[in-house]
C-alpha cells in the first residue's frame, strides 16, 4: 500500500470516528495485537474506503423509489450483513442508548 492510499484510509478513519464520537485506534493495521480501526459507541470498527468500489451497494441503499431503512446481504457460506446510512445508524442508536 502506498502513501497516499494509507493517509486517505487514515482520513477516513479520523472522519467516521468523528461523526460517531469515538477514537481511532493508533497503529490500527500497521501493528499485530492493534485490531479494528475506530472505537465508539461501544463497537469496534473496521473502516473501508475505496473509489467507487461499493457503487452497487450504494445504489441499492440509496434507491429513490425504494428508499429502504436498510440493506440485508447474504454470500454463500457467509453471515448475514447488514448495510444503512450512518444517519440511520445513529437514529437506532440513539433509540438505545441515552449517553451519545
């Protein structure tokens, strides 16, 4: 991984902890023991970013005529995943807990 793809996953990392009050884990990825990259209300995080490499997720989460709450995907021999905005995310969250 070159420099420029290390900062812009840094940047990401920085940002989405942020936007949900938490921390990013120094050393995250760059060091055995140091897993997940964010922490904050009460999960552990891993943070992606690529280009447009979820376009397709994003179309389907994002559907104007659907407009769904969230996305279920499922490979084969795979667990479930779910898939929503952050807003919508922190909306439920807020539901739950009273400290954020």
């Amino acid at each position: 991984m070159g420099k420029s793809q290390r900062d812009k996953g840094n940047r990401r990392e920085r940002e989405f902890a942020a936007l949900i009050g938490g921390r990013r884990k120094p050393l995250s990825g760059a060091v055995e023991g140091f897993p997940n990259d964010v922490e904050g209300l009460g999960m552990d995080w891993e943070v992606k970013s690529r280009k447009d490499g979820f376009k397709t997720i994003y179309d389907w989460v994002l559907d104007e005529r659907e407009r769904p709450d969230a996305l279920a995907l499922k490979a084969d021999r795979k667990p479930w995943l779910v898939c929503m905005t952050l807003d919508k995310f922190l909306e439920l969250m807020q539901g739950e807990r009273k400290d954020i």
